[in-house]
C-alpha cells in the first residue's frame, strides 16, 4: 500500500454510497478497487453482526489510540 493515490492498489470505500444490509441481513459496505488512481471493480465487504461488532471495537481502540497502529504495505 501506497499513500500516493495514483500509484499501485488500493481498496477505498465508494464514494456516494452507504453502508447497508443485505438480504439475509448481514453488513454491506461498498468498495472499490483502484490501480494507479483508476476505479478498476466495485467490491462488497459483507460481514455478519459479530463481524461487525468486532471491527467495530478494533476501530474504536485504534481511534481512541489504546491500539499500536502498525504500518501495513511497508514505507509510506
């Protein structure tokens, strides 16, 4: 992973669309695969609600810094 935009991979949220729940009533988030700055598939992340609650916790901690953040992907 990169923080140049415009270079290699990355995976990002869709812009314009939201959160939401499928059919079977598990978590939708929408995102987008992007190489070297252009969207090239639009992705699904489904997780189940202990999924969900889970990531939501890591996040939490990591906002609240009683996580390390360790960098992913090497330099950036």
């Amino acid at each position: 992973m990169t923080a140049n935009t415009r270079t290699g991979y990355r995976i990002e949220r869709t812009p314009g669309q939201t959160l939401g729940r499928t059919h079977a009533g598990r978590f939708n988030l929408p995102l987008q695969l992007i190489e070297d700055g252009q969207q090239r598939v639009a992705l699904d992340l489904v997780l189940t609600g202990p999924e969900a609650e889970q990531l939501h916790g890591e996040l939490g901690r990591m906002l609240a810094g009683d996580a390390p953040a360790e960098p992913v992907g090497g330099a950036v």
